[in-house]
C-alpha cells in the first residue's frame, strides 16, 4: 500500500528588512495603479504581500505614511534615471532631449499611479508634481551649464531653467491625457526647451548684454 506523501510547503524566504520595505511598496504601488488608492488598506496590503498586518505596521504606522513613502520613492527614481542620463549626455541636444525622454516614458509607464498619488494631499505634502521634487538642485545644475556654455549671466540662466522646467510636466500630464505619440511630444518638447535657450542667448547678445563702451573722451570742450 502506497502511503501518499503529503506536499511540502515552500519555505518562505526571510527577506532582509529594507527588501521587505520595498517589497511592501512594490505592492502598494500595484494595488494603487490598478484600483485606486481608497482600496489600500493594511489588510489587504498584508493579504497581498502574505504577511500578517502586524508586520506591515512595522515598517509603516499608517496607509498615509505608506503612500507618502510610495509617492518620494517614485519621484526619487525619476529624478535619479534623469541624473544618470544628463551625467553622459556630451551636448546640450544630449541633455535635454535624454532628460525629457526618460521623464516622458516614465510617466507613459507609471503616470496613473503618480497621478492617483498626487490625488491625495495628504500624500504629496506640499509636491505638487514631479517636476518639484528635488527642484533646486536640478535646476542650479542646468542653469550653470547654460551659464559656461551659452556665456549668458548665472542669475538669467536660472530664470530661464526655472521657468523652462515646466515644460516636461506639462508635456507628459498631455502625453498621459491624450495618448498621442511619445516620440513626437518628446521632439515637441525638446524643440520648446532648446528654441528657450536659444532666443535667451540671442537676446541677451543683443539687447540686453551690458552696453560696453570705449575709452574714447566725446566731451567737448
């Protein structure tokens, strides 16, 4: 008589705590994407990750700091995947148009889930959207390449980066909105920012460059 033997159950993997974390996050974000962030609850967080709840209110006190967690880490991997590109880009055409195009594709992948974030003010604590996040920082580095390569004034450069940087945000909320096509919103965007740089510098050149004059005496006598 054959004994039937009994299924063994997969050990389940001891995860290290920020593996955890992240992985507690991974699903979070998928539930939010798909259904919404009224459904997230710590319940069904737990049944989704197959913990027990008392686990995952070990890494977080509440849904509410979750989501905020959730809402930095995808702004934190936006802006990393924007640094690495502008770090090899070799012209400025390199640098705008390899920045814009990892913001356009990561918002075409993950835009519902930022949007459903930003939905919620208790989540975005003051970030209204990615282009904010990390701001300062993006924005005194490309002003000061503007500044060594456009050899236009630190403090116009930085006007001229602040104010231009809206245009991806606004490219990509178009982009998720209409469902055109990435790749000419990407040339469209690109062309926007470049032909801003491009009209900054010549106009400085010629109207607003501090006038300088010779050393010649016209006084009269």
């Amino acid at each position: 008589m054959n004994i039937e033997e009994k299924p063994v159950k997969p050990k389940r993997r001891r995860l290290k705590p920020e593996d955890r974390r992240q992985s507690i996050l991974d699903h979070a974000a998928t539930i939010v994407a798909s259904e919404g962030v009224a459904v997230l609850t710590m319940d069904r967080i737990s049944k989704e990750v197959g913990v027990s709840k008392s686990l995952i209110y070990a890494y977080f006190p509440n849904v509410t700091e979750l989501l905020k967690e959730l809402f930095a880490r995808e702004l934190k991997r936006l802006r990393y995947l924007q640094g690495v590109e502008a770090e090899k880009a070799q012209t400025f055409e390199n640098l705008v148009r390899h920045t814009t195009r990892v913001y356009l594709q990561y918002i075409d992948e993950r835009g519902l889930l930022l949007q459903r974030l930003q939905s919620e003010p208790s989540v975005t604590d003051g970030i209204s959207g990615p282009t904010y996040y990390s701001r300062d920082v993006a924005v005194h580095y490309i002003a000061d390449i503007v500044h060594l390569n456009f050899d236009i004034p630190l403090d116009v450069a930085r006007a001229a980066t602040d104010i231009s940087f809206g245009l991806p945000e606004a490219a990509g909320n178009y982009l998720h909105n209409s469902g055109a096509c990435r790749q000419e919103i990407e040339d469209l965007t690109v062309t926007m920012i470049i032909g801003t740089f491009k009209g900054i510098t010549e106009s400085y050149m010629t109207r607003l460059r501090p006038l300088v004059r010779p050393q010649a005496d016209l006084s009269t006598e």
